[in-house]
C-alpha cells in the first residue's frame, strides 16, 4: 500500500510530466522540434504506477514511440531528453534520435521505438540475457493496444512462455490505433485475455488511477521476479491529444473524450488527497507554478541554449566503429 508520502511523491511526478509534455508540444507547434511528437497526457499513472513496483534504473525498460516520460522515470535527465527532441548535441542520442528515439543505457532504458510492435522481441530478448545472467532484475515491455496485432507480439509472448523469462508485457490501452478504434481492428477488446493462449498469467486494470496501477504492477512484478516466468498486464487509459502533432483528433467523440476528461490520473490523486486532509489545492496551485517554472527556466532553457550537432560529424554514428569487421570493409 502506498503511503501518503508516497502518493505525494506520485502527484508531483505526474504533474511534472503533464508539464513537460506541454512544454514539447509548445515547442512542436513553434517549430523548435522538428519531426513526429506523441505525446502521453492522460496516461501518467501507467508509467508512474509501473515503475513505482519495479526498480527503474536497475530493471530494464523498453518502450513505443511515445518514450519522454518512461525515460525520464528511469532515471534520464529531462534537460537531455528535452535537448533530444530539440536535435540538440546534448541530447540523450546526440540529437540524431529526436521524439521517438530516447535512449539512456546507463539507467536501463533500452530506447524508443517507431517501429510498431518492434520492443516486443528486444524486451524478450533482454529478458533471456537477464535468465542467462542469473540476475533478479526484469524486462518491461510498454506498448499500446494496436500494436498486439502485430506478428512479433505473439512470436515473443510464445517465446517467453516456453523460456519462463523475466518478463512484464504493459499494454496502455488507448482505445485507440491512431486514429482507428480498438472495435474495429481487434477481434478481442480485451487485450488481456489474449495472453491465455500462451500461457501467461494476465490482468486488466485501470490507468487512470495511480493507486490501481501500482497495486495491480506489484502482483505482476513479484510474479515476474520471483522467477515464475512472464505477465501481461493490461492497462486501460486514455490520450488526452492526438496520436501525434499531425492528428487533427477529428475521428474521435467529444463525448467520449469529455468522459475521459473526468478521469484525469492527475486529478484523480489530487483530489484524493485533498478528500483525505492530506493536501491543499493551494499546495498544488503553488507546485504547479513551480513546476512550470522550472521546465521553462531550466529544461527548456538549457535546450535552446545547447549547441547544434556540428556538421562535420554527419557520420558520426552511422557504424560501430568498434566492430573489427566494419572496419576491416571501410579500409
């Protein structure tokens, strides 16, 4: 059970995210970043409840397109990731990763992705180093729904199965494919049972409630690490954008996203808090501004201000140079 400190912990760290994922679509919109932005308003306490059962930094983490804050929760440094999306040399990849291709080794984050279903197989695979190893740490695998119907999702759930591997599938369930509906792509609505068929234990869970999800991660984390082989925990939540800076979010019904708009994690917590004569909302008006304030000061700022990659390092990167083969064909 979490406690009221931690819950309070939670709540600035969701904020800080909700904030930090504005100031990237401000930055989209006045050109600063360039290329494809997914944004993750809405579905904070996903990432945040996860990663408070598990250990990030040390567990590793693997992820879709719409990477910044999962980064961030493992340990990344926001100055960098922002830099990252502003092509920045200080970037977390040089700036040659952009959006979608946050990547922090020393903490564990094994990347962004754009290529649907692709970390389905890499998670899987971490997860069998992580069994040849012997060690206790764990792969966690984020992705949306859609990305289930792609091949690599039941080749690595298969796989994992036979192997017993350590590893923790998380389906955010948007709703939502860009901008086709689950119920008109999926067969089964409920992602979770689809794991049945390989043997995987599984469970569906709120994402809008931070609490929910963390108490719903600690039974698949244990199971996980105590080596009893894979889970599937299936996250139910919502984007509050569209799928990227590019999606007009015509398809969508304001209803539905009126309804959703009532279940922000966000506010959610807050008001729990507030409820329980744990917190004030003068307490989260004065964080917000702070918050705020240090993401436009600080984070911001230190992007702006970072050098771009210089020109004579085109490429820089491209390949291994450390690789005896790659040199031995270059020379």
């Amino acid at each position: 059970m979490l406690s009221t400190d931690d819950k309070k912990r939670l709540l600035q760290e969701m904020l800080f995210a909700r904030r930090f994922e504005e100031a990237c679509y401000q930055g989209a919109q006045e050109r600063k970043i360039g290329g494809f932005v997914h944004l993750y308003p809405g579905q904070e306490a996903c990432a945040h409840g996860v990663f408070k059962a598990a250990r990030p930094g040390r567990d590793y983490a693997i992820t879709g397109y719409r990477d910044h804050i999962h980064a961030i929760l493992c340990g990344a440094d926001p100055k960098e990731v922002m830099a990252e999306l502003f092509g920045k040399e200080t970037g977390s990849s040089k700036g040659r990763g952009g959006s979608m291709h946050i990547f922090d080794v020393e903490h564990r984050f094994m990347g962004g992705y754009s290529l649907v279903g692709g970390p389905f197989p890499l998670a899987t695979g971490i997860a069998k180093g992580i069994q040849l190893k012997g060690d206790d740490d764990i792969s966690i695998c984020f992705l949306g729904d859609a990305s289930n119907n792609q091949g690599t999702f039941h080749e690595s759930l298969n796989m994992a199965s036979i192997w017993k591997l350590p590893v923790l599938y998380i389906c955010e369930n948007n709703l939502y494919g860009i901008g086709t509906r689950i119920d008109r792509s999926t067969s089964e609505l409920d992602q979770y049972k689809r794991a049945a068929v390989y043997n995987i234990p599984s469970a569906q869970a709120d994402g809008q409630d931070v609490e929910t999800v963390y108490e719903a991660a600690k039974i698949a984390v244990d199971h996980v690490r105590s080596g009893k082989g894979p889970y599937f925990l299936e996250l139910m939540t919502y984007r509050y954008r569209g799928h990227s800076m590019s999606d007009s979010n015509a398809y969508r019904d304001d209803k539905e996203e009126a309804e959703w708009a009532k279940r922000d994690p966000i506010k959610i917590l807050r008001d729990r808090l507030i409820e329980a004569g744990d917190y004030s909302m003068n307490e989260y008006k004065a964080l917000d501004k702070k918050l705020i304030a240090e993401i436009d000061d600080d984070i911001v700022k230190f992007a702006e201000e970072s050098p771009e990659p210089d020109v004579a390092d085109l490429e820089k990167y491209v390949l291994a140079d450390n690789d005896p083969y790659v040199r031995g064909s270059m020379n």
